[in-house]
C-alpha cells in the first residue's frame, strides 16, 4: 500500500485567527514543508489563484496541491449557489491536480467565532441531518462529475461535530459524498478514533493527521470557551507531540485498505510551536507509524 505525506499551511498562518501567524511568505511555507520531507501542502490564503503563476512555485520546492479548505454553505443555500461559489476552486484544482476539495461546512458553525463557546454548537435532528445529508450527496455527485471530488471534513464546532452526528450524517448520505477523517477534531469531540475508522472506512478519501493535547483539551470549559480559544491554548498539535496513538490510527487505516494521503493539519501558535520543529516532528513520527502499518511512503 502506497502512502503520501502532506501538510497544511495552518502551522504557519492561521485563516481564522490572524493573531496565529507567522510573518512569512507563500515560498518560506514551501521550503519549510520540503525541508521536512513534505511533498503536498493543501492551500491556503496566501496562494495563487491562477495556475500558471502557482505551478512554478510549487514545483521550485517539489510540492503538489494535496488538497484544501472550502468554507461550504449548503446546510442554508442551495445547490446551484454552491457549483458557482466553487468554481473557481474547482478549477484550479483540476489544474493542479489535486486529489479533492476539502468541504467544511460554515453555515450556522461558531468555529470562526471567538465569542461563542464550544456549548453553544449548531445541533441538528435526524431529519434535518437527512435533509442536509442529501443535498450534500447531490453537490458530491456532481463536483465529482465535474472533475474534482468532494471530501467531507467533520468539525469541531459545526453542525458534523460528534461521533453520533457523524454516523447520522454518513447513514443519510451516500457515496457521492466522501469522508474526510480527522483524528484530532473525533477525538476533542470525544468520539472513537477508531471505531469511527471501522464505522466509515470505505467512504474515506483524504486523512488530516491532526494530533491532541488531552491535558488541554479536558481543561477547557466548553459553556465559556471558544474553539478559538481552545486552538489559541494548544489544544492541537502534529503527531508524535500530543496524545493520540497514530501507530494504532493508522494500522486500522491499513487495515481496511486506505491508500492516499495523509496530511498533517495541526493549528497552533507558530510563535509558541515554530512550524518547521513541528513540521519535522509530525514527518519523522508519520514515516514511523507508515513503516509499522506496511506503508511505502512515495512522493506526490
């Protein structure tokens, strides 16, 4: 089984809290990435949207486009004002490349939102979820269609956040609709890593190696405290510096079969937890648990 090892331009600067920044340009990101031994970046703010002046950037550090972030409104809109609101992304994407879009849905989500706490969460019934799941499915199918495949990401403060809304979500949807697995946000959202693995593992299709710090995230108090704020303390961090057994997440992903990338998205402050030292920690950690599981890890 083939393995790619990505990472996400989060590390160095935050989309969703400009205070999580480092000062640095689209190119030092890069280098940084391929000195860690990275060959995807999934994109982010500072990146072209025109191809022809982000492919030599790219290829200057021997980077793909291993995937990225859409902010989805579906749950709200209408199918029609999503192909259009995505068709730029789209085709840039198709001319990079990449494996997928990464759909995060935003409506009625507090994450970007400091003044919400974490209690305060979009929560949605079973047949508003089957309303949702649908249309997702919908969209899925004809982003496929077009090219590029959907990737759902669940997400700490959205209305896809826990375990059990997640099995709802995958039952009343179907495989038009993909599963982005994220260990870290299961995880805070309490949920079974690994039991969601065995649950979902034939709808998966990009992996976010997003590590914990349980101490930090079992000290919040979610009527108070944001999701910001948790991201602001450290809740999350690369593999082999917080509290998740990778070694054990991505046997279970061998296991059944999965073949892909696996990216590394860990949003901390790159002041506290410079991107480069982590970036190298969460690569020397993924080529470990890659040999354990039977991986051959191979360039993009």
């Amino acid at each position: 089984m083939k393995a790619k090892l990505g990472i996400a331009p989060i590390a160095w600067w935050n989309d969703d809290l400009a205070e999580l920044s480092d000062d640095v340009s689209l190119e030092e990101c890069l280098r940084q990435a391929s000195v860690a031994g990275f060959t995807g970046m999934e994109t982010g703010r500072r990146f072209p949207l025109d191809p022809a002046e982000l492919g030599p950037i790219l290829g200057k550090y021997g980077i793909s486009v291993c995937g990225g972030w859409f902010s989805g409104l579906l749950l709200d809109g209408e199918i029609e004002a999503e192909k259009d609101r995505i068709a730029g992304q789209m085709a840039l994407f198709k001319a990079m490349g990449a494996p997928c879009i990464v759909y995060g849905e935003t409506a009625r989500s507090i994450q970007g939102d400091r003044s919400q706490a974490l209690s305060t969460k979009p929560r949605l019934s079973e047949d508003e979820i089957r309303v949702y799941a649908r249309k997702m499915t919908a969209f899925g199918e004809w982003c496929a269609e077009e090219g590029m495949p959907l990737s759902y990401h669940h997400h700490m403060a959205a209305v896809i956040e826990t375990e059990p809304e997640l099995d709802l979500f995958m039952k009343h949807s179907g495989e038009g609709i993909p599963l982005l697995y994220d260990a870290g946000h299961m995880a805070f959202a309490g949920g079974d890593v690994l039991r969601v693995i065995d649950n979902h593992h034939a709808r998966i299709s990009h992996v976010h190696t997003k590590d914990v710090r349980r101490g930090v995230i079992d000290g919040l108090d979610r009527s108070r405290e944001s999701f910001l704020d948790a991201v602001v303390k450290g809740a999350f961090t690369v593999p082999g510096d917080g509290d998740l057994d990778f070694e054990a997440i991505v046997k279970r992903l061998a296991a059944h079969g999965y073949e892909g990338w696996f990216v590394v998205e860990a949003e901390q402050d790159p002041k506290v937890s410079p991107p480069l030292e982590m970036a190298k920690i969460g690569h020397r950690e993924l080529l470990r648990v890659m040999d354990a599981a039977g991986y051959e890890v191979v360039a993009a």
